[in-house]
C-alpha cells in the first residue's frame, strides 16, 4: 500500500469516529430523552441539559479534537503543511 | 490600512475596535442619564455600528479577483472563526432563537442541536477538501470535479433557490430592526438595510464581507451576552445563569403543572381576534413530549438542519478564505465555538423570560393575575399598541390564564431588557446587535448568489475569456441586483409566500449534499450520476414540499395531505437526500468509471499538501 493509501485509509477511520461521536451526541441520546430526564446534572433534567447546552458544547470539543487528531495524521504520512496560518 | 502586516494587526485593530464599542455603549449610558430620548439613543445606536461597517466596505475595496472572490487566502483562522458565526447567525436566530425556545421548550430545541451540530459535518466531510481544491465557488467544485457546463449549472440552480428563499428572509429582518430603531416605515427600513448591506460588499467582494463581518459579531455577540448576565442576576437566577439555572428550570416545571398547559382551538383564537404571528406557551419547557412519533419528530428536525448545514453554500465557502487546509480544519471548531457562545445563552434568555412573566411571586410575573391589572403596565401597552403582545380572556374569569396570554417570539429578545428593569440604553444595544446579525447573514448569502452567478454561469459558461476588470463589473452588478430584488420581494411584505428560513436548509441538503460529499469521498462518482441525483434531489425534494405545505397543496394537488412519516414541510429534505443519493450511485454505476485525470485530481484533494488543483483563476 502506498503512503497515500495509507494516509487515507487512516484519514477514513477517523472520519467514521468522529461521526460516530457525532451522532452519539446528536442523534442517539434523544432517542432516550424521556429515560434521560430523569436524570438531572447541574440541577437540570439531563435530557433538556443536553439539547439546551451539552451536545452542542461535545460538538466544539469534538470539532478541537478531530482538527488536532487528524494535523498528527497529516504529519505521519508527511502531508503536514507548512506553518502558515 | 489593509496592506502589508495588516493580518498581523487583526487582534490590535479589532481589539481597540472592541474597546470603542464599549467606550461608546458607556457614553450612550451617560446620554441616557443626561436625558436624551430612548428613540435617540436606538438612532445613534444602529446608525454609528452601519457607519463603521461601512468604513470597512469601504476600505477593503479591491481591483483583485482573489480578493473579491476568496478575500485573498489570507484569513486568520480564529477571524475566520468569528466572521463565519456572524456568516451564520442570522437576524432571526438573534431575535427568534430565544423566542423559539420559549415557546416551544424541549421540542423546539432540536434546532439548537441542528443548527450546530451540522458543523462537525462541515468539518469531516467537506471544508478542508473544498480549501485544497481551491474553488472559488461551491458550483465550481462541482463543476471541475465532475465535469461540463451542465452540472455546474444545475448546482448554481440550487444554490441559488436555497439562498434566495434564505435571503429575503435576512433583508427582511434588517428592514424590521431599521425602521423600528430608526422610526421609518417599513418599507422604508427595507432599502436602508439593503444599502448598508451593499455598501459592505460591493467594494470589496468577500474581503469586505470577512471584515465588516468579524467587526458584526462582535457587536452581535456583546448585544446578547450583556442582557443575559444581567438579567439573570437582576431576576435572582445568578451571575452566570448556563451553570445556575437548575431551580429556576424546575420552578418553572411546577407553575406549568399549576397553571396547565392548555393547546386553544384555532376557531376560539379567531373569534378573539389574536393578531397573526402571535404565540402562547402549549408545550413543555423542559419536560420530553412521549411516544415514538415525538423522538422522531426531533431526530428528523435535527437530522434536516444539520445536513443542511453541511450544503449552505454561503457557510462553506468562508473557509475557501482560510491559508491553509490545516486553517480550514481549526476555522470550523472556531467557528463553532463562537456560535455555541450565542447558542447556549438562548435558552437561558428563554428560562429567565418565561420565569420572570410566569412566577406570581415575582415583581414581573403576570400570568395569574386579574386581566386589568395586567393591561395597566406600561410595557403591556406599548407592545399591544403595536399588536405584538395580546391578550384573550378565553373563560371570561378576568384573570390572565398561561393560554391567554399571546406574544410574537421577537418580544422575548427586544422585550425582556425592559420587562427586567434594564436601562433602555440596553435596548439600543439590542438594536445594533439584531442589525448586525441580520446584516451579516444577508451580505453573505447575497454574496453567495452573484459570486456563483458572475464566476460560474458568466465567467465559466458564457465568456471564459472576459478580463479581469470585466468579471470584477459583472460581479458587482449580479450583486447589486440580488440584493434588490430581494429588497423587492420583501418590502411587499411577499416574504409568506416563500415560507419558513428552514426550507433554504432542505432545499441545500436535497440537491448539494451527495454530490459534493460523493466528489470527495466517492471517486467512482461520475458527472451523469451527479446531474441526474442533484435533479432528481431537487425535484423530489420541491414536490413533496408542495404536496404537504397546506398553502400550495390546495391549488396543486386538490386538498389538504397529512404528512407522511410526520415529515412535513420543515424536514422535506428527508425526501429529497436520499433520492438525490440513490439515482446518484445508481447512475454512477451504470454509466463509465470517470477518466484516470479525474481521479487523481480526487486524490490530490484528498492530502493537504501540495498545489490546489484550481490556481489562480
């Protein structure tokens, strides 16, 4: 396989966690909102927490981690681009 | 001032900027004091903030066809972050999102997740392979990756009705915040919003955009955060209300159950004359609507929103504007992280009103109170007067019941300030705020349409030898002529017809969405398949649309249908993605594998480094 292939096929993988990650937060959990509302977390139901505030601070912590996740990629397979920005 | 070691003088020059704005919100406060009228105060308000947007148009002018169309390449992440959230959040998300929440709790708060949770899409799938692409245009990947006049064509044709059906929505919305703030009529208040709007993009094409945009959020951003803290500490809900708000959430569970959630029949809220677009509270602020249908009712909304996220042209192509594809990649988390500042505080503003109206044991609280004792406040009176609050004593008892009392979603941002015991200088903040959010969307989105219009149908199809002075006219007069026309369409108040800002999302996703993932992801993706997915996407997904939105099926099809699956006319894209998707691999299947070019131009837009396969154009 050449270092191309390569680079891609790892650049796939990590497409596919970083999508299954999303979808937890997204899509997932609601499919439990009333189970989850039973819950509570900082004083809030925990399904309500979720949607007014949580999944979308996982989705900013999941967007730092992918971009700096797949930057180590890039360097692996010396496709790192020069500090430019 | 834009030459040189401008770029490294972005955190200086915003930062003082920053500064200014705060100096001159504290001088407002002291005219406030001194005595000058609030009218004045919402004047000098809009029309200092439109002045420095203009300044910056102004100076980002450019003779530069990279700068017009990609501000050059040359925009810092973090700035990129900032311009693509004010990109982003519209006039309605900045004075309807709260609105929303308040209304419709638990249930509408699918949008929050939609409206953000598209940005992790955005980020896997597409932004950093269309920066290395090097495309101008979301139609010009399309159309140098598959190949031929048609299919750019096609995508041109649906980015524009997606951004269209977007953008007269925005003007609107800076026509409303224009004529109230500056007391002109509406239709009045239209064309101001729009000559400011074209005063920050005509000049400078996306350069200006990107700067008068980063100077827009910042404005937009203090404009809602500030009332928010203060609010909430004014209410009793704490200093910093996302983290403390846990009782008040639970109080407010208590009083529904107090008071009832009762849904009114549409013919009793006719017979009391309850003006349009008027709102009560029916449904649960933090409590899981049961069943099935109900989980699937949020999914599908969310499932709408985000992948229409990942197909708005006017989102995507703010990271072509990014050095590098490394940039690109940051730009998006950045970008939503300045969203989520705003996102997060919506429901919090929503919490905080619906409290301080429904708590019979605060100052402010209404509901449960005798009707006139109630119409004697003064805010009651000024909003009524204008037929935005409204009041219908539905069992005759005297006393204002939770489904008695109306409110247009707008109230809850414009209205809270003051129902809070806030300065009104606060309100001409809130002002300024709303312009800059509807403003920002609104250049982008028309800057969108006539860049893809000037480069994709002029430049590319109809005289591919025009000159650089040439393109560079064609541009501004596509751009001048967008804009007024949806100036037109909404100072006729026409808006209705085009529906709910929803619809651009399901428009985007029905017939961009697969063919511009498939072009990275899928080398086997071949230019018939993308033609005959992005129509049949696009026409599947505008059928159904008609066949289920009340308004257009009578005419069309003869009567009232009941949606199927319960995707109704805010999730049409349900529809129309999967269609797109299945003719596109159907298509591409049957028809020959694309040219040994063709794939390795997909493979050198799969790695970071090395030459964008579109140089200069």
């Amino acid at each position: 396989m050449s270092n191309k292939d390569a680079y891609w096929e790892k650049t796939k993988n990590h497409m596919f966690v970083t999508l299954a990650l999303w979808a937890f937060f997204s899509l997932v959990i609601f499919m439990f909102g009333s189970e989850l509302n039973t819950m509570s977390f900082l004083g809030y139901p925990l399904a309500y927490y979720m949607t007014a505030q949580g999944s979308l601070l996982a989705f900013v912590i999941i967007l730092f981690w992918t971009a700096n996740k797949q930057e180590k990629i890039d360097e692996e397979h010396g496709f790192s681009e020069r500090g430019d920005d | 001032m834009f030459k040189g070691d401008f770029i490294k003088n972005l955190p200086k020059i915003y930062g003082t900027y920053t500064g200014g704005f705060l100096v001159f919100i504290i001088l407002m406060a002291i005219a406030e004091q001194a005595g000058v009228s609030a009218k004045n105060i919402g004047v000098m308000f809009v029309a200092f903030t439109v002045l420095i947007y203009a300044a910056i148009g102004y100076l980002s002018r450019t003779i530069n066809v990279d700068a017009y169309y990609v501000a050059g390449r040359q925009v810092p992440t973090v700035f990129n972050g900032m311009a693509t959230a004010a990109d982003w959040m519209s006039g309605a998300s900045f004075v309807a999102l709260a609105g929303g929440v308040y209304f419709g709790g638990y249930t509408y708060m699918a949008f929050l997740v939609g409206w953000t949770g598209g940005y992790v899409l955005v980020a896997t799938l597409m932004a950093p392979y269309l920066r290395k692409f090097g495309c101008y245009t979301v139609p010009d990947f399309i159309g140098t990756r598959y190949g031929g006049n048609l299919v750019r064509a096609c995508s041109v044709f649906v980015l524009f009705i997606a951004s269209f059906t977007y953008v007269t929505a925005q003007i609107n919305a800076t026509g409303t915040i224009a004529s109230r703030a500056l007391g002109i009529p509406f239709e009045a208040g239209v064309w101001v919003g729009l000559i400011s709007i074209l005063i920050c993009s005509m000049l400078g094409g996306m350069r200006a955009v990107t700067w008068t945009q980063v100077a827009q959020y910042i404005v937009l951003i203090i404009a809602y955060l500030i009332p928010v803290f203060w609010i909430s500490s004014n209410v009793g809900g704490g200093i910093f209300p996302h983290l403390m708000l846990g009782d008040e959430v639970a109080r407010l569970g208590e009083l529904e159950q107090q008071f009832g959630l009762v849904k009114n029949s549409a013919a009793d809220m006719k017979a009391a004359g309850v003006p349009g677009g008027l709102k009560y509270i029916s449904g649960s602020h933090s409590g899981v609507p049961e069943g099935g249908m109900a989980v699937w009712k949020y999914l599908s909304l969310a499932i709408c929103m985000m992948v229409g996220t990942a197909s708005l042209p006017h989102i995507l192509m703010r990271y072509f504007t990014t050095p590098s594809v490394r940039a690109a990649r940051k730009s998006v988390a950045w970008s939503l992280f300045f969203i989520f500042l705003l996102y997060s505080s919506a429901p919090m503003l929503a919490t905080l009103s619906k409290l301080a109206l429904m708590d019979p044991n605060l100052p402010t609280g209404i509901i449960g109170k005798s009707i006139s004792e109630v119409q004697s406040i003064e805010w009651v009176q000024r909003w009524s007067e204008v037929k935005q609050v409204f009041i219908a004593d539905f069992n005759g008892d005297g006393i204002l019941q939770l489904n008695e009392w109306f409110m247009r979603g707008d109230v809850v941002v414009l209205a809270t300030p003051e129902v809070a015991g806030l300065p009104f200088v606060i309100s001409g903040l809130v002002f300024a705020g709303g312009m800059a959010a509807a403003m920002s969307t609104a250049d982008g989105l028309v800057l969108a349409i006539s860049n893809a219009l000037s480069h994709d149908i002029y430049y590319k199809i109809i005289d591919p030898k025009a000159d650089t002075a040439k393109r560079l006219l064609v541009a501004r007069v596509l751009l001048v002529i967008i804009g007024a026309a949806g100036a037109y369409i909404a100072s006729f108040r026409l808006t209705s017809i085009l529906g709910s800002v929803a619809w651009a999302f399901d428009f985007a996703m029905s017939g961009l969405f697969f063919p511009l993932v498939l072009g990275v992801w899928w080398k086997r993706a071949t230019r018939q398949g993308a033609i005959a997915g992005i129509i049949a996407g696009i026409v599947s997904g505008t059928l159904y649309l008609t066949w289920v939105f009340p308004k257009f099926s009578v005419p069309m099809w003869g009567g009232v249908n009941t949606p199927f699956l319960g995707i109704d006319h805010l999730r049409f894209g349900l529809i129309g993605a999967p269609i797109c998707l299945v003719v596109m691999v159907v298509v591409s299947l049957m028809t020959k594998a694309p040219s040994p070019s063709v794939q390795k131009m997909v493979d050198d837009t799969r790695i970071p480094t090395g030459k964008p396969i579109l140089g200069k154009q």
